[in-house]
C-alpha cells in the first residue's frame, strides 16, 4: 500500500494563490453562462424540427451531442465556477451533476444523500471525480461517503492508472511539469482543498485508491 497524506496550506506559491483562484472560478461561471443560452436554444430549436419533419437519425445524433455539451457546461460550471459559503445544494441538484459528469464517466459512482449540502463541498468531490476519470480508463467503482469529519471516496477497478506528473499535486511531490488542459482539475483541488482548509489523504493499492477529505479548521 502506498500513502500520502498532505495538508496546506503547502507552500509560499500557493499561499499567493486564492486572488488568482478566485478570478479563475469567475471566468468559468461566466463561459457556462454564456454558452447555456445559445445550447438550449438549439436544443429547443431541434426539438422543434423533430416535431415537424419527424425525426430521423441525423436530428437524434446533433440532440444527443447538444444534451451531452449541456451536461458538460454544467458540470464544468459547478466544478471550476463560483461558489460562495454558505450556498448550499438540494440532493436533486447533486444528483444531476452526478448524472452530468456519468456521461462521459467510464465508472459507476455511488453517492446518496438526503441532506443540502454545501455547494463549495460538491464543488470540491466533482473535481475530485474529475481527477479520477484519468485513473480508471477501464471503469470500475466510486463510492462517496459522508461523516462528521468529510468525506470518504474509494474506487475500485481490477486495475488503475497514476500519472504521476498529476497527481505530485495532491501527493505533496514536488511539481515538476507545467499545468496541461486536460489535467486542470488536479491543480485546481489542491489550491481550493488550500483555499478552503481541508485535510487530503491518498492511500492506494493494486486495485483501490482511497481519497480521504477532511476539514482541518
């Protein structure tokens, strides 16, 4: 078994982070704003041509790519947007961006709950989530638990993937390699895990990798 366990604030770099954090978090609310409007008007304007032409296979795909870019903006938003303390989540919001990000998801997730939650704390296990769509390429199982202290988060697969260049963010190695698009996710957890006084802790072994989320304050 491998273990890791890091709390921040970790370093002087992150600690001149939050102004930048902040600004990153408001310019993602505004894209997903702006591009909702436009993608539910053609979903709408699709629906319509369904309605009057019937269909066919061509209208099925364009509003099956419409209703996925949907889901995606959505999730993004909730993700790397804004969210302030003290919002909170009804579970049939937190079972929806569940739903978003099991789109394009390669694992089963396994999180109920009858409880509001805070927004910044589902902010916080969807990026999570995220983090884990680059381990389990070839699917497998998440769970997410809560209690008084966080939150748990085991996956299960037959086998995973590290790469070890994403994960040194969460890990407490130091970063070597520069920030890439497709791995955002991960320097974005680690600043607002900062941000928000968490405590992480990463055990893996050949089959499970066990992310233990606790609030340090």
């Amino acid at each position: 078994m491998t273990h890791f366990s890091k709390t921040y604030p970790a370093s002087p770099e992150m600690q001149q982070m939050p102004e930048a954090l902040d600004l990153a978090h408001a310019i993602t609310s505004r894209m997903c704003h702006d591009l909702v409007s436009p993608l539910g008007a053609i979903a709408n304007g699709m629906e319509l041509l369904g309605m009057t032409r019937g269909g066919g296979n061509e209208v099925d795909l364009v509003g099956e790519s419409v209703a996925t870019a949907h889901a995606r903006i959505r999730l993004f938003r909730a993700a790397f947007g804004t969210a302030q303390p003290g919002q909170m989540m009804a579970p049939s919001e937190i079972a929806s961006l569940l739903k978003d990000h099991a789109v394009s998801a390669r694992y089963d997730t396994d999180f109920v709950t009858s409880d509001n939650l805070p927004r910044q704390d589902i902010r916080l296990l969807l990026l999570v989530l995220m983090c884990l769509d680059t381990a389990l390429p070839w699917g497998g199982t998440v769970q997410i638990r809560q209690d008084g202290q966080g939150y748990q988060i085991t996956a299960e697969a037959e086998r995973h993937r590290l790469d070890p260049e994403a994960w040194c963010w969460l890990t407490g190695q130091s970063v070597s390699a520069g920030i890439s698009p497709a791995t955002v996710q991960f320097p974005m957890l680690a600043l607002i895990v900062h941000q928000q006084g968490w405590r992480l802790q990463l055990t893996h072994t050949a089959q499970n990798l066990n992310i233990r989320l606790a609030n340090a304050r």
